[in-house]
C-alpha cells in the first residue's frame, strides 16, 4: 500500500530554532500539499506544488516559512525562526493532480515552546 | 479562504441510526470529495462526486451534490462506534484565469457514535 510519509511525527522546539519538517509523497503523484491544521483555524493550505515547481505558497507566512521540493521524492516544509503560533499539526498530502483524491500522511505535530 | 462549511460542527448519534452532514460552498466548482480525520491522524478520503453528478454510493457511504443549491451532504447508514471522527468536505474550484485551484476544505463536522 502505497502512502505518504511524514517525518519527524513529533517536534518540541524552543521559539527562535529552525524547523524542518520532511515528506515523502507517493511515487507517481505530481501534485505535492502542505497543510497546517489548528483547532481555530481549521485546514489551512501553505503551499503546493505540481512536478516540483511550486504553484502557490500564498498561505504560507514568507518571512519565516520556505517549502521545496529538491526532488520528485522529498518535499521539506522549513520554519525559521519559529514562533509559539506556529503550534500545529503539519500535513503533507500528494495526488495525481491538484483536483483529484489526496493522500495525507500522518503528519507532524510541533510544538514551540 | 474558507469554500466548504459543514452543518453541523458536532453530532453525537446512537450506534445504528443514520448520520447526516450537510456542506455549503460558495464558487462553482470541478467535484467535492468528503474526507475522515480520526484522532491524532491524517485525513482519509472516502468518496468524490463531480459537478455533473448528483448521487453517489459508496457501501455505507451515500452523497448527494445540488450545484444550484451549492450543498453537498454526506450520510452514513447504519453507524457504528468505529465512524467516530471529523468529517470534512472539500472543494475543488477553478481559477478565474482557467487553472485548477487545488482543494479548499472546510473545518469540519465531529461526529460521536454512542454504543
């Protein structure tokens, strides 16, 4: 069964440290997502990206958020500085095009002390 | 922006009734899929119904689609305690300039099946 994984599952930081959160989407899926989830803003879209080249990352923070894809099987999703509001639950998804089924991994929950 | 809102935002039901949630959207759109988030896990996509389409099946899943009404709701027959979860809708529009525009997802219905 192919998925997407998520790595680290947990990060505890203190404000002011970089954070890198890794994904790697299933093979074959062109269009990559990054996903932020908190209980009062719901699902939020940072950034997306179709055959590695990003299409929107209008949801993302740009002082402090970058996302890239350096190749078709590792999408890195960086912070720096963190802050405490950047508390959440990260999700990344991938699928075969930007209007179809996604497929979310397990995510990564940080948490900024 | 926010394109799905789900009604109701929670339901608590007995195992064996039927669970209904309903989804409204604003901007015409290419499909709506209907997805299930368990606790402490990533979203699970259940079933996706497209902008011609107007009834869907899938088991215990049945989802209808009004596209002049701009609603969708998702009903699960039969529950069971394992149904326990947030249900979202998501929906796929279109970019004015005639690209796709990836999916908005709403915050979601928490539905509790009571053994």
């Amino acid at each position: 069964d192919a998925r997407v994984t998520q790595t680290p599952r947990h990060k505890v930081t203190e404000m002011g440290q970089e954070v890198t959160m890794r994904c790697q989407p299933i093979l074959g899926h062109n269009t990559v997502f990054w996903y932020r989830q908190t209980m009062m803003q719901g699902l939020e879209l940072l950034a997306y990206f179709r055959n590695r080249a990003p299409l929107d990352d209008s949801g993302m923070p740009k002082d402090r958020f970058s996302a890239e894809m350096p190749d078709a099987t590792l999408a890195t999703l960086k912070i720096q500085p963190s802050e405490p509001r950047d508390s959440a639950v990260y999700f990344c998804a991938s699928g075969p095009d930007s209007t179809d089924t996604q497929y979310f991994g397990p995510g990564t929950r940080l948490t900024v002390l | 922006s926010q394109q799905g809102e789900e009604d109701p935002q929670a339901l608590s039901i007995q195992e064996g009734e039927n669970a209904t949630m309903n989804c409204s959207y604003k901007t015409s759109i290419n499909n709506l899929q209907w997805y299930r988030q368990n606790s402490g896990r990533g979203l699970v996509h259940l079933i996706l119904i497209r902008s011609n389409e107007r009834e869907k099946h899938s088991g215990r899943l049945r989802v209808t689609l009004d596209t002049s009404k701009k609603s969708s709701s998702l009903l699960i027959t039969a529950s069971r305690a394992a149904d326990t979860a947030s249900y979202f809708c998501a929906t796929a529009a279109w970019y004015s300039g005639g690209g796709a525009d990836g999916l908005t997802f709403g915050k979601g219905t928490h539905l509790i099946i009571q053994p």
